[in-house]
C-alpha cells in the first residue's frame, strides 16, 4: 500500500492517480495557437475592411466586403456575379467577415471560450479541421436556402459547427451534453436564429449539422470510440478534409444553380 493524502492506496490506483494528474497538467499547459490565430484574422479582417472602405469597390462591388462575401450570386439587373461567376473563394472569405462590431464581439467570444477549450482536449489539427468544414458545411447550406442575390457574412457558421462538434466531446467522455452546457446553448442559440430577422439560418443549421457530423467523425460518441479515433487521428481528419473540398464543389454546384434555376428556398 501506498500513503496518501486521506489513507492509503494500492500501488497500481497511485501510480493511476499520478497519470491522470500529468494528462490534466499537460491539457492546462496546451496552448489554444489556432483559435488565436483565427480571432486575430477575424479582427484582422474586420480592420482591413473599415480602412479599405470602398475603395476596392467598383463594377457591381460597393466596397470591400461585398468583394469577399458569400453571394450565388445575381445583381438586381440579372447579372451572374459571385460564386456562380468563378468567385468560389466567397465560400470561406465570408467567414471572416461582419457586419459590424456587436456582430464581431459575439462570435469572437463564442470562439474564444469554446475554441480554446475545444482545442485543448482534441487537438489543433482536429479542431482546424472541424472548423473549417463547418464553415464551408453553413455557406453550402445558406446558399442553397436563400435568394442567389443575398450576400451573407459571420463565422457563425463555423461557431456553430463548434457547438455541434462539442456534444460529441462530452459524449466521449461519460457526460450529458444536456447537463453540462452545451445542449442549452445549443437551443438558445438555435431560437435566436429562427426568431431574429436578418441571421442566415442556413448557415448556422448547416454549420451545426456538419460540426456535429465532424465530430462523430474524429471523435466518436463513447469513452471506447474515443479511443479507437485517437488512434485513427490523422486517417479521419484527411476523411473530414476530404468532406470539406467535396462541400466546396456542391457549394459551386448549389450557387450555380441557384442562380440558372433559380432553385432556392428562402427561409426569410
């Protein structure tokens, strides 16, 4: 037996305690590099745009962000513009654009208390991955929900594939989404979406859904699938990769339809 703080205990439940205590001391010690790296492009962007105002505006552009926001696109006279006419970079430029401070304050607050947390437990190559996927997975999906000549802008899309991604997180470890936080979250942030005027709904339902998807993906839905997708770490984030780029194909196929069928559905 081995001494301990309160009796004793066996040598194999000490040398486990001390296990666990230097897994929880390397978690505190990882630092949160790409969700830093992502608030400070977000902001980042957010000051090129103010400086830049409109002078990057010009033929059917008003200004900076219009150069870089999801459009399908269609201009009031039926000309093809965005997506639809070769910009398919708009699929991931808008979400590192807002539509104003408020905008930029909450999204980036989401992402600095999720983000760090989240990338602490899973990995930074994992939650890149998550990231990045749903944010493609919301542009897919507010395109193909909204009028070709709507333009949309946030990284809510990405935010909420986070919150998705998060409930397999605790899945994985034993706990109840529903009580630890995240389902509750989950369901305000989803009202808002659907009782505010003006937030794209489609980007933040499809960023969820992908989000969520990615993380049963890398993560698993239990302590035992946990384990299995840690070990298969670097084969499922090239499969979340590979999700991502055949996203941004149906996202060109969407905006390009969208604006020759006019094949949409408005959720505004």
């Amino acid at each position: 037996m081995v001494s301990a703080s309160v009796g004793f205990q066996c040598p194999e439940c000490a040398r486990e305690g001390a296990k666990q205590q230097r897994l929880v001391d390397v978690f505190r010690q990882q630092p949160s590099v790409a969700t830093y790296v992502l608030i400070g492009l977000n902001v980042a962007v957010f000051v090129l745009g103010a400086v830049a105002g409109n002078r990057l505006g010009g033929d059917h552009y008003a200004d900076f962000e219009s150069r870089f926001a999801l459009w399908a696109g269609l201009t009031e006279g039926g000309q093809v513009v965005g997506v639809a006419n070769g910009e398919w970079w708009r699929i991931i430029t808008s979400g590192f654009l807002h539509a104003g401070l408020l905008h930029l304050g909450f999204n980036m607050f989401a992402l600095y208390n999720l983000g760090g947390v989240m990338e602490r437990m899973i990995g930074t190559l994992r939650f890149v991955a998550i990231y990045v996927a749903s944010l493609i997975g919301g542009s897919l999906l507010a395109m193909a929900t909204s009028s070709p000549m709507s333009s949309g802008v946030g990284a809510s899309g990405a935010v909420f594939g986070l919150f998705g991604a998060f409930v397999f997180v605790q899945l994985s470890r034993g706990q109840n989404p529903m009580q630890g936080g995240i389902g509750s979250t989950i369901a305000i942030n989803l009202a808002f979406t659907f009782l505010i005027p003006g937030i794209s709904r489609g980007a933040h339902v499809g960023g969820l859904l992908v989000g969520a998807l990615c993380g049963w993906i890398l993560i698993g839905s239990n302590r035992l699938e946990a384990r299995s997708r840690a070990g298969q770490a670097t084969a499922r984030t090239v499969a979340v990769a590979a999700l991502s780029l055949a996203m941004m194909a149906a996202a060109v196929w969407v905006a390009n339809r969208v604006v020759v069928d006019g094949a949409f559905l408005n959720w505004n």
